[in-house]
C-alpha cells in the first residue's frame, strides 16, 4: 500500500444506548456533544477502509494513532491532520519504515518546510469516506448498547466500499 489516511469521528450516542448490564467498556464516553462514541479509521489511497478503532466519546485521536497505524503494514506514507502531531507517533512511523506527512501545531518551534503539501491535500479521502460511511442511520447516530454490536455494524459499513471494487 502506498498511501493511508487517518482520523476520528464522532458518533453520538442515543440515550438509551448507554447502561448496557456489563463490566466491560462499551466505548460509549462523555463529550462536549453528550454521550458519544469515536471512531478512528485508516483509509488507502482509494479512500476504502483498511482499518478501524472503536473509542468512547471523550478519547483523543492522537491516544489511538499508535495502535491503528500497527494494525497497517507495508504502507509507504501515513497522512494525518494536526491532531496527530507528535514526536512519538512521527518515531513509530519511522520505525515502520513510512513517511509522516502530518502539519506541525502552530506553536511548533519546527516549522512546516518538510510537509508535502500536494500530498497533504489528498487527506480529504479520510473525510470522504467518513462522510460514505456515515450514510447508515446505525452508523450515524450509535443505538447499539453493547460495544461488539457497534464494531459489527462498523466492519459491515467499511466492507460495502470494497464490494465495488
């Protein structure tokens, strides 16, 4: 693979999807926005999802990145929005044998000058394919109490994408 793309999305959380009888987390967090899930996704070069985390509302992208960018492999760049910056997961990156292609926080004391800007304007394949997987009411708005249920739904709606090719 040549390209992934990553980010974060929320999923509000309907009333009753919450309380569910189990001592397990059900990735179902407090936010800004009330009872929220997040979803953290990973898409190739095609925007067709290669991979995906489930998370409570309240956790942040940049927590997660490291786990979701383990779960590619032979990815040759890894664009990412600012969210993402830090010298930790650019280290991780590295290790992979990848290019980071993330924008530097504005109080950076290094500056942007490495950042491949024509490569960083294709980062709306991420935001496309949210907006594509979205498009269930199911996925949209989170009914589903049990956090296994939620990932179900998940991988059923990044599957579809994938039928086409």
């Amino acid at each position: 693979m040549e390209w992934a793309f990553i980010d974060g999305s929320y999923a509000k959380a309907h009333q009753h999807s919450s309380g569910a009888a189990s001592n397990q987390d059900e990735a179902i967090g407090k936010s800004r926005a009330g009872n929220t899930s997040r979803t953290h996704l990973a898409v190739d070069a095609y925007g067709l999802p290669v991979a995906f985390e489930v998370t409570g509302g309240q956790v942040n992208d940049c927590t997660q990145a490291p786990s979701l960018i383990a779960k590619i492999e032979g990815v040759e760049t890894i664009v990412a929005d600012k969210g993402y910056d830090g010298e930790g997961l650019r280290k991780q990156i590295a290790q992979q044998g990848a290019k980071a292609v993330i924008p530097r926080r504005r109080n950076s004391v290094e500056g942007n000058a490495d950042l491949d800007r024509r490569l960083y304007r294709n980062w709306y394949m991420v935001e496309s394919a949210f907006a594509r997987l979205k498009h269930p009411r199911a996925i949209a708005s989170r009914f589903d109490k049990l956090n296994s249920c939620y990932q179900s739904t998940v991988a059923m709606a990044c599957a579809f994408p994938w039928l086409s090719m």
